[in-house]
C-alpha cells in the first residue's frame, strides 16, 4: 500500500501538534509538513505536491481563497477541511471551492484516520454532525446535493460505500444498535454514527428502512430475512 502524504495547515498550536502526532504514529501516512501561515502552506504544497491537505481554512492565517491557489498548483491534491465552524453555507461554498471532506475539531482518532483514507481515493467523508447541517433541508439546495449526494435522485447507480461501510449496512439491517455496532467492531459510538450519517448521506435517506431497501436491492443481504409470510392456520 502506498505511503500517503499530509500535509498539515493549522494555526491552533495544540490541534495542529495532535494532528502531526496523530500522521507520526501511522505507517501508512507521511507529514509532507505543518504550515501555520498562507505562503509556508503555499511553497509547501508546490514542493511537496501532498495527496491530502488538512486545513482549516476559516483561520485569519489562510482564508477561503487558499482552497482555489491550492488546487491551481497541485490539482490533484485532495482538501480535508477541519473546523468549528457549523454553518451550512460555509460548508456548501468550500464544496463549490474545492474541498472534498469535512471534519469538526472534536472528532475522535478514529474519524479523523477515516476521513483521511477515504479523501486520499477520492470518496467524501463527512462527520456526522457537518453532514446533519447540509443534508438536513437538502430540498432547498438540489444541484449541490446531487453533486456531492448522487444517491439523492434516487438511483443506486454510482454510490461508492467503502467495505467498513458495507459491513455497517449489513450490521444495521441486523437490527443492532449504534453502541451494539461499535462494540462488535471496535469503533466508538459517535464514529459509528459518523459512518452511519454518511451511509444515510450517499443513499439518500432518513431512517433505518432506507438503509435496509438499499442493502436488499444491493444484495447486501438476503430479501428473505425480511420476508414474512403469514402463519399457516393451526388444526383444530
């Protein structure tokens, strides 16, 4: 598997030393670097041409604008923006700028790894509380929604669910609970609702049911688990 490279753009001493801490630790990730200022992250990112970016683009020492400089000299630099910020048109102008995935500065380890494996294919990720913002009143907002929410126009064409996410699907359509889901795989409750928010995202739906019609249709597992035929009347 190829290394990855990060690099880490962060005004906030203490997030952007738990991030690089976090990068040091993985084998599978190398820090490219840590720019704490517009033109470091700039040289930095003609020098280094990183798969991921993770930023916070809202800081005084960066700004919206960096996102369209950044993506001119390394296009195929894929954007993870994490903030605190929780507006919605915030979210759907850095979608419009450029910027792949999204995370909260509260967001555990395990979310935070996540989000960088899947923004370096390609995939969007998005914690759960970011996506609850956008696709929460997503009627209001359909070229945005079917850019970044394909399965909004309600095709299962084209939706990419990763295996963690599948195996999610499947423990869902089992009936078991957020806590029950991240006891079987090791994950915290909130990062499996974090997946869970981002399967409801990509399919385009609102509620356990939808999730369940999916993974039938998929074959993710079998129609007959949810098909009950009514009980054969009992000899008298």
């Amino acid at each position: 598997m190829p290394v990855l490279k990060i690099l880490i753009a962060e005004e906030e001493f203490l997030i952007s030393e738990g991030l690089k801490s976090l990068v040091d630790s993985e084998e599978s990730l190398h820090l490219s670097g840590v720019a704490f200022e517009k033109s470091t992250l700039l040289e930095t990112v003609k020098r280094e041409m990183p798969d991921v970016l993770i930023i916070d683009h809202t800081s005084e020492g960066f700004g919206p604008e960096t996102i369209a400089k950044i993506k001119a000299l390394s296009p195929q630099t894929e954007i993870l923006a994490i903030t605190s910020c929780q507006q919605r048109p915030f979210y759907i102008q850095s979608m419009q700028d450029g910027v792949k995935s999204f995370l909260l500065k509260n967001c555990d380890r395990e979310e935070i790894l996540s989000a960088i494996n899947a923004t370096a294919k390609g995939d969007k990720f998005y914690c759960s509380k970011v996506l609850n913002v956008i696709v929460k009143e997503h009627e209001e907002l359909p070229e945005v929604v079917e850019q970044n929410f394909p399965a909004f126009n309600n095709s299962c064409d084209g939706i990419n669910i990763s295996l963690r996410e599948e195996e999610i699907i499947r423990l869902i359509a089992d009936g078991f609970s957020n806590k029950e889901i991240a006891d079987k795989l090791f994950l915290s409750p909130h990062t499996v609702n974090t997946h869970r928010k981002n399967i409801m995202g990509k399919l385009g739906v609102n509620n356990t049911a939808g999730i369940v019609i999916f993974a039938i249709k998929k074959e993710i597992i079998s129609p007959n688990k949810y098909l009950f035929s009514a009980a054969a009347p009992t000899a008298q």
